[in-house]
C-alpha cells in the first residue's frame, strides 16, 4: 500500500485518534503513517458491538419477562458471553450454565456472586437489577 | 492534598506510537535503555509474523485466526536472539503488584506491563474487548493516575490506579496476572545480522515447511476451503465469521493486512544491514500480498454489511491467491538467506 492510498475516513470508533500503519512513500521506502479510519474496519467493528448489543436486547426482554437471569443482560453489556464469563470467573462453565437460569442468581452465595460483580465491573446489588431501558 | 500519599513519579520516555503493542512496547523500552530498534526490526527479528487458525480455540463462539505468533513470543524471542535477558515479574496479589509497580516509578524505572484491554479506561469505549494479551508502558504516575505511554495510541494517556489494577489482573485465558518487565541486561554489542537470519529462517520454515493443515499457508488455505463451503443457511454466522476474520486481520493492531506489511518493512531494513539487494525485491513482493489482503478484508466487510452479495467462492479465491503468492515469497526469503 502506498502512503498516499491509506483510507482517512475519520471512523467514529476511534475518536479522533489515528492508528498506525506501515506504508510505501513515494520512494518505495517504508515509513510508519497515521491512519484515522477504514471502511472495512468500520464495518466489522459496528457489526461485532451489535452483536453484543443485540444479544444484551434479547436477554434483557426475556429477563424482563422472567424468562432469563438478569445476569445474563449484565454478561452481554460487558461484551461477554458463557465461555468468557466462566474463564474469567474461573468457575466451571456448567456451573455458570446453571446460576444464568431465571431464579438461581438471588439464591447465589455472597461470595460468588461478589466474583460475578468482580468480573462484570459492577456493584454486587446492581446484578438483580435491569435498567429501563436494555 | 498530602504529599506523601500522592507523589508524583515522573520518568522521561519517548512515546512514538507503533502497530503493534507488543513490538512497539520492547523496542520503546530497548530504546530508552539505548539500544536504537525500529518497531518492524524488532517484530521481524522476533520472527513474529504467522498465520494460524485454531478453531478449537473461540472468541465469542468464532475460531481463532491468527497472523501473528502467540502474545509474548515478541519479546521473548527478540531478546532470546539477541542475549539481552528481560526482569519479569507475576503477582498473586493485585495489591503487591500495584505497590511493585510503584516502587519501580520511584526507582526511576519505567516498566511495560500486561493487560485486559477492557478496562483501560483511555480506550476509547467501541475499541474495548475482553483481550488479555494488550501490552503498554508505566512511566509515572500523578495523583491517582498512571502516566502511560500505550503504542498503539498516538498520545500519552492516562489511567486512573484502579483501572490498570484491574486490567493487570484479569483473569480467564493469557491471564496477565500483573505481569511488568524491563530489560535488566543488554549487550554492548549485539549481533543483529545474525539474529535477523536466524528469524528469517524460523519465519520462512513455519510459514511453508510445517507438515499441519492450520499453520503457515497450509492454514491459508484451509481457510479457503472452509470460507468456500459455508453453509448458505447460515447466513448471521458466517456474516460474524468474515466480520471476525477482518477484525483480527485488519483492527487489533497489525500495522496494515494482518502484519504483512510491518515484515515487508522489516525486509526491507533487514536488506540493507545484510547487504542483499534482492530482500528489498521479496519485500515489494510481501507489499503486493499485503494489498490483496486488504482486498479481501474490503470484500469481506462489503458482503457483511450487503454492500456487496454473499460470493464465499470468490473470497476463498481470494484467499487462495494470498496463500500462493505467500509460499513464493517465503521460499524465495529462504532461499535468499540461507
């Protein structure tokens, strides 16, 4: 790629900031070059936090509906899913499987669910909790 | 405010922004301890550049791609070749590592430390993911607030203490568990010739010479066939699928198609130092694979986001065409040095 030819096209994600590249100058010399933002990237960027987001909507109707643990929702926000949330928590994952069923999180011992806070980023109480809107 | 509970440390330290973390850390750190090494040397010397796909291994329910060796490999290769021996440091306890760190500042010694990239509160909040294998360096610290210098940013951050002891010690797989290093010894002298053959020579025989179906281009075109036979049905997976493979490629600080250009800019370096005109030809040669690459990445994205029809056949064409002109480079590289 040549410097000139790298994309500028300010993505939104990256907030000003520019990321670096290696590119050719018109010498064909490598030389490291800003870069503020790719279409590409862009792309695949927005669609991986939407994932997240939509998987959090989900959980977070059903919860509302009772038909899944509001821990679920608090996992998905934190771009986390079942595998993470165990590797993390270093709990077994059919263990996180069984405390992510509708009822099982208010029954949880204090110190387990003090590690789910831990891990999520946030107060053990808030876990129970869906904000009003997902 | 007391000045004893909030001193403040500050160590002088070039930021110069880098591709990588990992490279652009140790050639930050080797630098300020005045062994000059551009970012592409070090990631090339390292012999750093791959490619892997690992589909037992799942990022958020996707197999692993990789263009890189594993994190880590990095410094522990560069400095292994080059017989500068790295003071590495792992806590138990967050707290211990926050006070060691601390001690260091005050010692006048900045640190590169391994961390979550999530909870780094600097990032910018659509770039944070849960990867435990970012790298960054310490250089002070302000009030509550870490000074740092983070090489892929292109300022200096900070970062308040909470946060980075929380990013030090996330837990689940590459867990940093608090780990800083410096380099504790450097040679007067150091053989860069033949560690940068030596590299090439690692690099070149992972890349074509490894008998597995999932490494070097033999992955390449692994992938190729797995991207040419997905399954129509499935339409939101592969769509996440592509996505994923564009994001590892292109987004987590590769310097531009999967770090094919940071190598050819290595070779390129590398030419000169070895006096062999015909590495700056197998560089623009490594460019030209690197710019289909970012065609495929394009392609990729485009047909994510229906800018552009579902075609998997002609992605794993594309696919097909990077993994030939791959094995050509790298038997001619070898070829070259050996």
């Amino acid at each position: 790629m040549k410097k000139e030819e790298i994309p500028q096209q300010n993505a939104k994600a990256f907030m000003g900031h520019s990321k670096l590249l290696y590119a050719v100058d018109d010498q064909g010399r490598y030389v490291p070059a800003p870069c503020n933002g790719w279409e590409a990237e862009e792309i695949v960027l927005d669609q991986a936090i939407a994932e997240y987001v939509r998987l959090a909507e989900d959980a977070w109707r059903r919860a509302k509906a009772g038909a899944a643990s509001t821990l679920e929702y608090h996992m998905y926000r934190q771009r986390m899913d079942l595998t993470l949330l165990a590797q993390t928590t270093g709990f077994f994952k059919w263990r996180v499987r069984r405390d992510l069923r509708p009822g099982a999180l208010p029954k949880l011992s204090a110190a387990r669910r003090s590690r789910y806070a831990d891990v999520l980023g946030t107060p053990a109480e808030e876990l129970d909790r869906l904000p009003d809107r997902p | 405010m007391n000045d004893s509970a909030h001193p403040e440390v500050v160590v002088p330290y070039e930021h110069r922004q880098s591709a990588h973390c990992e490279s652009g850390v140790i050639s930050g750190l080797l630098r300020h301890h005045g062994l000059e090494m551009s970012e592409p040397m070090a990631f090339g010397v390292s012999a750093g550049i791959a490619y892997a796909y690992l589909p037992f291994l799942k990022f958020g329910g996707l197999p692993l791609f990789a263009y890189r060796m594993p994190p880590g490999h990095v410094i522990r290769w560069l400095t292994r070749r080059l017989g500068i021996r790295m003071r590495m440091q792992k806590f138990r306890d967050p707290a211990e590592g926050t006070r060691a760190l601390d001690r260091h500042l005050k010692e006048g010694r900045v640190v590169g430390v391994q961390t979550s990239a999530y909870w780094l509160s600097y990032f910018p909040p659509d770039m944070r993911f849960h990867f435990n294998a970012h790298n960054l360096v310490v250089y002070g610290k302000r009030g509550d607030q870490y000074l740092i210098s983070d090489p892929v940013i292109d300022i200096l951050v900070e970062c308040e203490v909470e946060a980075l002891q929380k990013a030090r010690f996330a837990r689940g797989v590459l867990a940093p568990k608090g780990l800083l290093y410096y380099p504790e010894y450097i040679p007067p002298k150091v053989d860069l010739r033949r560690a940068i053959r030596q590299s090439i020579l690692f690099t070149t025989g992972m890349m074509t010479r490894v008998p597995l179906g999932f490494m070097g281009v033999r992955g390449i075109r692994t992938v190729a066939r797995k991207v040419r036979r997905l399954d129509p049905q499935n339409e939101h997976y592969n769509r996440l699928l592509l996505g994923h493979m564009v994001r590892m490629q292109e987004e987590i600080g590769t310097g531009g198609a999967g770090f094919r250009f940071l190598y050819a800019s290595f070779l390129q370096e590398a030419a000169a130092l070895l006096d062999k005109p015909g590495l700056v030809k197998i560089a623009e040669e490594l460019t030209a694979v690197g710019d289909e690459w970012r065609r495929f990445a394009l392609n990729a994205a485009k047909m994510c986001k229906n800018r552009m029809a579902l075609d998997y056949a002609l992605l794993a064409d594309q696919l097909l065409l990077c993994a030939d002109q791959e094995e050509g480079v790298y038997r001619r590289l070898r070829a070259e040095v050996k």
